[in-house]
C-alpha cells in the first residue's frame, strides 16, 4: 500500500465519487477512520492528511491513543465496539460519539455518566440487521421502541443508526440490507419531527463504501483501505 496520505487521497476520491454517482450534496458523507490496532503515530500521519474523526474498538487501547495524541485537540473519538457494563463510565467521559449502543442499559448508563461539562455525547443505535447469531445489535423490529426510550435520557443525543451487514452476502442483498437501515431511520425521523438528531447512518466500509453510499450513508467506517490490514484482526 502507499503511504497513509495517499491512502487518504485515494479513499477519499472513492466517497466523491460514489456521492456524485448518488446525485447527493457533496458533503453529505463522512469518513470516520477506523484505527484499531494501529499505532498513534498512524493516526497522526492520518490527522496530518485532514483526517480528524476515528474510530476505536477498545477502550483501554483507545485511551492510551487519546493521551498519545493529546496535542491534537481537534480530533474526534468514536467508540465502535462491544460495549460492557463497567466501561461505560471511561466511555461516556472519554468519546465524543458511540455507534455501538444496543440495549436500554448501556444507553442509560452513558447518560447517567455523561460529565455536566460535555454536551450530550452523539450515539447510534446499532442494529443488526441481517438477524446473524454472532452479531451485536438490535433487530430492526425492536429499533422504535428502543429509539423512543433513549430520545428520553438527558446526556445523550440520538443520531441514528449504525449496522455491519454480512459482508460476503450477493450485493443485491447487501443493497437491502442497507436499505433497511435507512428505511427505519426515515421511519424513526417522521416519528419524532422534532429531534435534534436522527441526521447518520453509520454503514459501509472498505469494500462496500459505494454501495452503502448509494443506499444512503452518511458516514462510512473505513481502516484497511487506509492503514492496511491488521496483524491480529481476530483478537478482541
């Protein structure tokens, strides 16, 4: 692979062009960099190229980046992992985003710990929305309740939803599985015409970012095409 700026480069002509073939606003979606397992100074050279969103997996990891890079004050963090129970306090006072909230739980516990000194921390539904057994996430079914009680907690500020899609499925059924996700969000807009976020759909990755982008992605969670594979993919 070249360098990670050219990576950037690269990437980024990719999210132009799927959004032009889109025929949406120029802006419209994001790229979130997704930097689990890769060093500080990575996210650096990174940030160096314009990058200034990432996404982590692990929190401990995550944290030692955040310190590492502490001299960057810009840059924004998205937890993208399982969420366990005692980490939420570190989660809610550390990220600026959570994509990865399935349960009523965890979703009162980052608000109930969110710090007074922060704005309401942005989360994402995570919605798994192929119905796999070793997925995180919530069926589609169960999304509206979920999202009205969570459009309820104070120190959270509801911005869509996020799902990972069985990669190796034919692209017809990935397209509607992508679909789905945005079906359900435009669903959960005409429900609540008054809230404040419901504005991301966090889907699409290195292989699949057109797609998810013609489907409608707003934000699209890329690693590999950016700082290459990673060594251990498998460790959690």
């Amino acid at each position: 692979m070249g360098s990670i700026a050219d990576n950037m480069g690269v990437v980024t002509r990719r999210i132009q062009k799927a959004t032009m073939a889109a025929n949406r606003p120029a802006d419209s979606v994001r790229l979130l960099a997704v930097s689990k397992r890769k060093p500080p100074e990575d996210l650096r050279a990174a940030a160096a190229a314009g990058q200034k969103a990432f996404g982590e997996n692990y929190l401990q990891e995550a944290v030692e980046k955040m310190d590492a890079l502490a001299d960057l004050p810009d840059l924004e963090w998205h937890f993208i992992g399982p969420i366990q129970s005692n980490k939420t306090r570190d989660i809610a006072a550390r990220f600026d985003w959570v994509h990865s909230v399935d349960r009523l739980k965890i979703a009162r516990r980052l608000s109930d710990q969110r710090p007074d000194s922060l704005p309401p921390l942005n989360i994402c539904l995570q919605v798994n929305v192929d119905n796999e057994d070793t997925k995180s996430g919530v069926a589609l079914a169960d999304i509206p309740a979920l999202a009205d009680a969570v459009l309820e907690l104070p120190g959270l500020n509801l911005r869509g939803l996020m799902a990972i899609p069985d990669p190796d499925q034919p692209e017809a059924s990935l397209r509607q599985s992508f679909r789905a996700l945005a079906d359900m969000l435009g669903r959960l807009r005409q429900a609540h015409p008054d809230a404040k976020g419901l504005d991301t759909l966090s889907m699409g990755m290195s292989g699949d970012l057109e797609i998810a982008i013609a489907e409608g992605a707003t934000l699209v969670r890329v690693g590999t095409a950016l700082f290459g594979a990673r060594e251990n993919p498998q460790q959690t």
